[in-house]
C-alpha cells in the first residue's frame, strides 16, 4: 500500500504515519525527519536547508524532489510506504506523480488529516522529540504523552523542543500551509485520491478512522 498524508504541522500526521508503519511494514518517509537528521548531521542539504527550516519557509522545491528522488530510485520503498510531510506544493505534487508514473509505482490514497488552527498552536506549544529515536509526543494531548515526564518511551533521551515549534515559527508555518500546501488537497480531489479526516480528537481515534478509511482491519 502506498499513501500520502496531508495536512498542517501539529495535526498528527507523523504519530499516524508512525503507528501505521509499525502495523503495516511500510516505509515511513518524513521529508521533515530527513531534513533534521541532514541538519544535524551537517551536510550539504542540511547546510541549505536550515535557513529555510529555522524560519519557518519551505526548502526549495529542488532541493527536495531531489531527495525523494533519490529515495524512489533506491527501490527501498517497495514494500509499500507512507510519504509523511511531501508534497507540500503543487510543483513537488506534479514532480511526484511523474516520478511514480516513470518508475510504474501507483498509489492508492491521500490522507489529510484536518485540525483547525487554534487546535494547532496548543498543540504544537506541547510538542517534544526525541533527539536520539525522533519519536514524537506531545504534553497537550491525552494518549501522546511521555510515560514518564520528559523522557522518550523507548530510549529513555531527554524530549527537546523543536526551534520552528516556537510559537512566532508556528504562526507563519500555519500561514505557509494554507497559501503553499492547502491547494494540494484539492489537486488530489481532483485526482479522486482524496481521503479527509477529522483529527482534532486524541491519537486511537484518529487511527481508528485512518483503519476504516483505508480498509484495513483494527
Ligand atoms: P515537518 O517536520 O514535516 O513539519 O517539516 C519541518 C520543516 O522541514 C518544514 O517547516 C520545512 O521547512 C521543511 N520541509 C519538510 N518537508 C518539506 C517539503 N516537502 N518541502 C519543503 N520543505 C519541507
């Protein structure tokens, strides 16, 4: 199964994408998770990247179909995957759909997962990462926290807060989703590849209609 998860930074998507590769074996792709980890690890795209990341703007279009790019070619994501966090415009939606006609993958579903932006800023105020794992959790919402306070569940690192989860980043992360990456839902309306769902409620429910929409049982 191929999918594509759509929607604003803190509505989610990441937690879902996790858990429904964990239940599914598919590959989990966050173009986000690849930038930081390029970020962290100093290289050429990460040198680039930054920048952009830090004030809340997307990477250049470029720069990351580029990247997925080098992702399809490899032939990991054969086994099915989840592409968590690209397309984002409708450039990378077009280079995307000609780099899996070329290389005759077909996808079955865009899933936009739908929270409202006052939602999103309490929610994105509590979010932390695990800087080892990039487990992800959030103190504001029930069913996403830590099990003990501040430390990641499965490797026990200190939870930091991301730079762009600052609330001024937030702000004009939000306003770069609704100009950018809004009109790529409508792009997969169009395409009749459109699945939306409401995800201001606590993470299992959430799953629990990502399960129904996608057919697959609980
Ligand atoms: P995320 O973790 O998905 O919220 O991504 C964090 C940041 O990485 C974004 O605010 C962008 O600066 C950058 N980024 C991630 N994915 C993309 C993308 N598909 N296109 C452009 N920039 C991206």
């Amino acid at each position: 199964m191929n999918l594509i998860f759509l929607g604003p930074p803190g509505s989610g998507k990441g937690t879902q994408a996790a858990k429904l590769s964990d239940k599914l074996g598919l590959i989990h792709l966050s173009t986000g998770d690849l930038l930081r980890e390029a970020v962290k690890d100093r290289t050429e795209l990460g040198k680039q990247a930054q920048e952009f990341m830090q004030k809340g703007e997307l990477v250049p279009d470029a720069l990351i179909v580029g990247l997925i790019q080098d992702k399809i070619n490899s032939g990991k994501l054969s086994k099915g995957f989840i592409l968590d966090g690209f397309p984002r415009t409708i450039p990378q939606a077009e280079s995307l759909k000609s780099m899996l006609v070329e290389s005759g993958v077909t996808w079955d579903k865009a899933i936009c997962f739908n929270v409202d932006d006052n939602a999103i800023v309490t929610r994105m105020a509590g979010r932390r990462l695990c800087p080892t794992c990039q487990a992800t959790y959030n103190v504001n919402v029930a069913g996403a926290m830590p099990k003990v306070e501040g430390k990641c569940d499965n490797d026990g690192a200190a939870l930091t807060i991301r730079d762009d989860d600052k609330e001024e980043v937030v702000t004009h992360r939000l306003s770069v989703y609704h100009t950018q990456t809004k009109p790529i839902v409508d792009f997969y309306k169009q395409e009749s590849l459109l699945v939306e769902i409401d995800a201001d409620t606590n993470p299992d429910d959430v799953f629990n209609s990502l399960l129904d929409e996608i057919q697959v049982a609980k």
